[in-house]
C-alpha cells in the first residue's frame, strides 16, 4: 500500500506540468518521507506501526489536497481509494479494535474535512479550465487506485477461498 501511495504521490507532482501552478514540494516531500517511514518499519516486522502511520498520512495528505484545491476540484474522490485501503489492509486476523482505530482516524479526516476551512491555504491562481482538469485528472486518478486496490482485495478473498475449500476437503 505504501509503495502505491509513493508512486501515486509521484503521479501527483504530474498537477504542476498540467497546470503549470506551483506546487507544494515540501508538503509532497513529507508525505513520501511518512511513507518510506512506514515501509521501513514494515519491513522491520513493525507492521500495526506501519499500517497506523499509513493510515494517517493518507488521511492528512487526502486532506490537506482538499484544502489546497478547490472543492470543484474533486480531490474529495480520494476518499473511495482509502476506504478500500483500509478494508484491504485490515486482515481479518486483526482483532476489531484495530480496525476500529483506522476508521476512526478515516472518519474523524473526513468530519475534519467537512467542517473546516483554511482560505489562505486554498490556491486561488487556477482558472476555470484548470479545476475542470483538475476534475477530471482527480477522477481518473482516484478511480485507477481504487480499481487497483479493488482487484487487489479480490484476490486476497479469491485466496483465502480456495484455502478454506483445500481445509474443508482436507477435513473430509
């Protein structure tokens, strides 16, 4: 997940050759940082770590984009993505509490996203045209990772199918 989070963050840089605007390099370098973070500590066997950390960047960077754009924008799309993430990522091996604390985290961006608004922090240079590709750009973004995530989730089921058919088989 965090490795499509750091290609998809890289595909984003692709907003300013499109629009031609400046984009926030540091916040972007942030949240790559947060993500070879969570990387690093999955690969260290730190994995509910991890899956915390991944979980809050996606949060703050999904919302700091909707605060950077304009609503017309669509960068709320990215909310379809991180909901399947989450399900895919919460095995059903975690115990409940876990994946309470994610969609909690999920909610509580979303509520926060709703409800509060940074004026100076929205870029006000975009013309017309530039939101309506931002629109589509975020559409087609946010649909090819949910798509991803999607068949990614289908084949772990798929999996965990074919393995419980292979134990009762075996039982019997």
């Amino acid at each position: 997940m965090n490795l499509i989070m750091v290609f998809f963050l890289l595909v984003g840089l692709t907003n300013y050759l499109f629009l031609k605007v400046n984009y926030t390099s540091l916040t972007a370098t942030a949240f790559l940082s947060f993500s070879i973070i969570s990387l690093l500590l999955n690969k260290f066997k730190k994995t509910y770590l991890s899956f915390l950390i991944f979980t809050l960047n996606v949060n703050l960077s999904i919302f700091y984009i909707n605060k950077y754009y304009p609503v017309e924008s669509g960068a709320y799309l990215f909310y379809f993505p991180l909901i399947v993430s989450v399900v895919l990522l919460n095995n059903p091996s975690l115990r409940d509490r876990h994946s309470l604390l994610h969609f909690l985290v999920c909610i509580f961006f979303f509520t926060a996203n709703l409800l509060l608004d940074f004026p100076t922090l929205q870029i006000q240079t975009l013309s017309a045209h530039q939101i309506k590709l931002l629109w589509y750009y975020n559409l087609i973004i946010s649909a090819l990772i949910t798509g991803v995530l999607s068949y990614l989730l289908t084949r772990i089921i798929f999996k965990q199918n074919i393995e419980i058919l292979l134990q009762n088989n075996d039982l019997q």
